[in-house]
C-alpha cells in the first residue's frame, strides 16, 4: 500500500543566525519554535561567531545549522519560518542587514525547487557562504549536495569564502 506523499517525512537543514539583543537566547528560542511548529529538531551544530556578510558595517552574527524531521513541504516549512521570524520580532529593512532572528532553508531532503521571488532550494548561495557551509558540515557532513553531487564536508573544504568564521 502507498502511502500519501503528505504524510512521509522529509529531512530539512536551516540555518539560523542573528546579529542583535541576545544572540545565542535568539537562536535558542528560534529553535524551540521550529521544533514546535516545523518538524522535530535531530540535530544541532556548534554556535559560530561571523562578521556581517554583505553589509559589513554592522555587529558580528551568530549561526547554528538544525536539521529536523517534517512532514510539511519545503513551501510550508519556508512560511512557518518566516512567521517564527516575526514572532520573535524580526523586521525586514535592508537586504543584509542587522536581524534578530534569520531563519533560511537551506536544504529540503535531495529535493530541487525553484520557485521565482519566493524558494530556491538548495539555498543557491551556501556554496559560497562559510558561515553557512561550517556549521551545516558539523551536523551533516556526508550530506549530498543535490545539484553539485558533493558533500557537506567537500563543499566545506573547498571554500574560497575569506570570512572568518569562528567556532565558539
């Protein structure tokens, strides 16, 4: 018998960060909602200390990578994250700029999505990011990229990205 495709679980990978208030309790609560309200957190990467990327002028973030288990699709699991953001009190002003709370998606089981203005999955700028390849290598390191057939790990070892990225 199959099952409804709804019902399956799938496996997500976020990365959290934030630069403003008290980072680390920022990043702590954000990951009790998404395991509230997303899909059961498995497991969670080390904090990372980043200078802004982008935007520089601004306080260093905090990052954490989560992997959970959900039965939302990767649209849903996107909106639930943008509405954790704003209960925590996130406000959109610059592209880049100062947050409380960011939460992306970063990947969606081996899945390719693209869906214009609204969801790319994989993140189409994790390759190139370390704040967002270090912690995410931590927790999933033999991970397959879906559209560059390499892991985590490899990804995160072949970065050109200068940031320093500190492990706390």
């Amino acid at each position: 018998m199959m099952l409804n495709k709804a019902l399956e679980y799938n496996t997500a990978y976020l990365l959290l960060g934030g630069n403003l208030g008290d980072r680390e309790a920022n990043l702590k609560k954000a990951i009790e909602l998404v395991n509230d309200k997303i899909g059961h957190v498995i497991a969670i990467s080390s904090l990372y200390e980043t200078a802004a990327w982008g935007k520089t002028d601004q306080p260093f973030f905090l990052n954490q990578a989560v992997s959970l288990r959900t039965r939302l699709t990767a649209l849903e699991v996107l909106e639930h994250a943008l509405s954790i953001e704003q209960e925590l009190g996130r406000v959109r002003k610059d592209k880049w700029g100062e947050r409380l709370i960011d939460i992306d998606l970063i990947l969606f089981g081996d899945e390719i999505i693209n869906i214009p203005d609204k969801l790319q999955v994989p993140h189409p700028h994790m390759q190139d990011r370390k704040f967002v390849m270090e912690p995410l290598a931590e927790i999933a390191p033999e991970i397959v990229h879906p559209v560059f057939g390499e892991t985590m790990l490899d990804i995160c070892r072949n970065i050109t990205d200068p940031l320093e990225v500190k492990k706390l």
